[in-house]
C-alpha cells in the first residue's frame, strides 16, 4: 500500500490524551483569478446540444439524516493526571545537578466526541479519547451534563465503552458496513467544542485502509476512507449513511497541520458492534485468531510463486496448535474469501476475523497450487482455547484450572488455581511457569477460578501472588494493576 507522505494525526483535542495536535489558521491566502475573454472562431463550426436539467442527477440531501443523528452525538471532556514539569528542558542544569526526582503532579484535559449507542447510556467513543482519564464529562446535544464512566477499551482498534447514568436517551441506529460502497456519499458528525453537533458532508473513498497507525500487538485497521471534513475534537464521532445509520466512528485524519486536508478515517460500523458487546458483557474483547502469519500479494510474490490472481491473502506462516492448523491450511496457500465474502487484502481479513468470538466457525475459501479448497474452522483466543476470557485472566496471560485433589493431597495445600497454560501477560513477564498453583492472592486464600477472578477485579495497584509448584517449592510474585 503506498504510505502517506505526511502525518497521520488522531482527530481530538487535548494535551496528552489526544493522539494529534490543533493548529488554528489564522491567514487565509486569496487567490485572485484574471478573467479573460473567451474568443470563438468562426471555423469550424461545432454544433453544441443544450443541457437538460432532467439529466442531471441531483445532490442528495442530508437533512433527515442530519435530524436523526444530531441528538445522538456528545461532547466528552477529560481530566488526566501526569507527573512532570512545565518548565523547559536545560541540559546544563541535569549535568550539574542531575533530573529532578519526585516531579509535581498536574492535570490535562482533552477532549472529543462520542456517539449514544443505547437508550440507558452507553457511548462509544475512541480509546485515545478517554485513554488514561481520571474524570469524564459528557455533555449531549441538549447541553445536559453527566460523569461518565469507562465500562472497557480496546487499544488495538483504538475504541472505548463509556456510560452515563441515564434513561430514554436517542440511540443512534447500526448500519451494515459491509454494504458500504466507494463513491457513496456520507455524513461526518462530531460535537468538537461543547457547543452543539456539528455535521460535514462527502463520499466514500475507499475501504480497508491500513494506515500503520495503532503500535498495539493485534491491531486491526481496516479503515473507511472518507473525504468527509473532520477535524480535532470529532474523534469517536458518528459516521452515517443518507439514511442516518451508523456506519462508523471517527477515529483519524491524515495531515501535516493538524487540521483537515481531505482525509479522514473510520472504523466501520459492524467492527464497532462486536468490540462494544464484548466491553459491555466482559470488559474486554474477545479476540479470536486464526493463527497465520499472513502477506499482501505484490507482483514479485506473485511471480516467485507463480500466483495468477493477486486478489487474495498469502499464508506465510501457520502457527502450531492454531484455528488454521487444525483446520488443514499450510504455508503457501491462498486465503480468497471468509464465510463466502472475498478478502483482498490483509487488513480486510484481519477486520472480518475480527468480527468473530473464540469458538466461532468460519469458512475459508483458499487456494493450493492452483486449486480452490474449502476449510472449516474454530477460531480460538490467544491462549489457544475456544472460551471466553475473563479481562482479569487475560490480564495474567494465563489459562487456570481447578487443582485436583491428588494434588492437593501431595502438596499439603486446602485449595488453589492451577496454570494450566502461559502466554504473554504479566504472570509470564514475572517468570511464571506453567504447572505453578496460586495459592493465595495478597494474603488471602484462592479456592477456585472464580473466586481469583473476584479478587483480581477488586484489586487495585499492587499484587503479590503466592503458591507451590508440583515439585513442592514456593515462590512469590509481585506485579501492578
């Protein structure tokens, strides 16, 4: 894909939560154009037909789109607390006298947009939006004021859950994003200033746009393009057909300034469905994988591999005990389509997986040295099962089982959860090791799964987890929440 020379800026005010900048204009240069006269000749003669009105398809109209959606858009305002000094960096005052230690604390605000996506107060908004907040208020369209609380986020397609308490509010409708079409006109509505929603007008330009703008491990961008006019403060804004149907959220701008040049970027609406589902109901997202490294078929892939048809996704990779592998995929083949929908490029596979939960079953239409296959798989999570994670468990990186009473018996201990298997989190981090049992958490005695879940949740800053391996020897480890 070819990058974009200039910045890609997140569209939010704010110090320190918001991704980008605000740059404000202040001369506007004037160009002045000369008419001139336009001179016919008189050879040869051209015959010119009139226009017809009839013919000209009209611009549509976005008034009752605008109506329906307005009210459902809301301004967040944040507060963050970060610790540092205001004051100018000097060089020669840290080589005489070293960094100053215990910086002040102090506050910065931020600000964006959200969108009302039930009537009982949930808002889905961007995570670089509330990222990081110690106080949110929103205020809606009719300029009353809520705190607001961060139900979940998920980094990895920069989306957030907040709610406020509230009934009866005007929830925004979900539309198809994959009914989406290039070249269809589209709403672009945000409340930037705490004043009232604004709307812009344009089309879509195109869709499944990566844009190399989320550092997160699992990121999915798979963006629609638009050159809707959205600029800092509409991030986590609505994006809305002509039928005022959520389509997506405002996330990102592509510019040099800061400010809107003609690029703007959003997450499409059925990514947004499933990401707020999951935050509501877990906390966390549910993340389900196929377990293949995965490349763009370019020109030179192509002819390496003697691939005529570059529409499609390369597997260069298939990971041990993974959804692809158990599935019978292998190095070499070509993923097509997903549940009968064809996938053209990696973000788009990566969007479409990500619609799914572990335990989902998806068909895969792939082809293998020029013949097209058909493979049914289970997606599983990144702990390599098909349930869903608990954000707590998640958290360790860990899958946990009950100890049996063998165990037990042999070790000498009343209870205690067992790590049946480790993948990258903060237990692994600490130097876990699979088999370990926790035995205790901060003193108290863990019986049970759930009951190590309970406690994880009503934690807050340090952990000291303590327990036995089979071998009989005990350690300890401590980490932050």
């Amino acid at each position: 894909m070819k990058k974009f020379s200039h910045n890609i800026i997140t569209a939010s005010l704010g110090a320190a939560i918001a991704l980008g900048g605000f740059h404000l204009i202040n001369n506007l240069e004037k160009e002045e154009t000369t008419k001139k006269p336009i001179v016919v000749s008189e050879q040869p003669k051209i015959q010119l037909s009139k226009a017809s009105v009839s013919s000209a398809k009209a611009m549509p109209t976005f008034e009752s789109a605008a109506e329906q959606t307005v009210n459902s858009v809301v301004h967040i305002k944040t507060i963050a607390t970060q610790q540092g000094s205001h004051q100018q960096y000097d060089p020669f005052q840290e080589f005489f006298f070293g960094r100053p230690q215990n910086l002040p604390k102090h506050e910065v605000s931020g600000s964006g947009s959200g969108v009302i996506i039930s009537e009982d107060g949930y808002i889905a908004t961007n995570n670089h939006v509330v990222e990081g907040a110690t106080k949110i208020e929103v205020t809606l369209n009719d300029k009353k004021t809520y705190n607001g609380t961060i139900i979940g986020t998920d980094p990895t397609t920069d989306l957030a859950l907040i709610k406020i308490e509230e009934k009866n509010l005007p929830a925004i409708y979900y539309g198809n994003s994959d009914d989406v079409n290039i070249g269809e006109w589209v709403l672009a509505v945000g409340n930037p200033f705490n004043l009232t929603s604004t709307v812009t007008a344009g089309i879509v330009s195109a869709k499944g746009r990566n844009i190399n703008i989320l550092k997160e491990d699992y990121a999915i961008e798979s963006f629609i393009q638009t050159d809707a006019a959205v600029n800092p403060g509409n991030s986590g804004g609505a994006l809305v057909n002509q039928n005022g149907e959520l389509i997506g959220i405002n996330t990102a701008i592509a510019s040099n300034t800061g400010s809107y040049t003609g690029y703007s970027f959003a997450v499409p609406v059925n990514m947004v469905k499933k990401i707020m589902g999951d935050l509501a109901k877990h906390g966390t997202v549910q993340r389900a994988l196929l377990g293949v490294q995965i490349r763009e078929i370019n020109q030179d892939l192509a002819e390496k591999n003697d691939i005529s048809n570059l529409e499609g996704i390369y597997i260069s990779k298939v990971m041990n005990e993974s959804s692809a592998e158990d599935g019978g995929l292998q190095e070499g083949d070509i993923i097509r389509s997903l549940n009968g929908v064809k996938v053209k490029s990696p973000s788009e596979l990566q969007e479409k997986i990500g619609q799914y939960r572990p335990g989902d079953v998806v068909n895969v239409e792939y082809e293998r040295d020029g013949e097209t296959k058909n493979a049914s798989l289970t997606l599983k999570n990144k702990l390599g099962t098909t349930e869903s994670i608990a954000k707590e468990i998640l958290f360790l990186g860990a899958k946990i089982g009950k100890v049996s009473s063998k165990e037990k018996k042999n070790l000498g201990i009343n209870g205690g959860v067992k790590i049946d298997e480790i993948k990258n989190g903060k237990l692994l981090q600490q130097g876990v090791k699979k088999g370990f049992i926790i035995t205790k958490v901060n003193h108290k005695e863990i019986k049970s799964p759930d009951q190590l879940i309970a406690t994880l949740k009503s934690l807050k800053g340090g952990v000291l987890i303590e327990g036995i391996y089979p071998s009989g020897a005990k350690a300890y480890y401590g980490f932050g929440i």
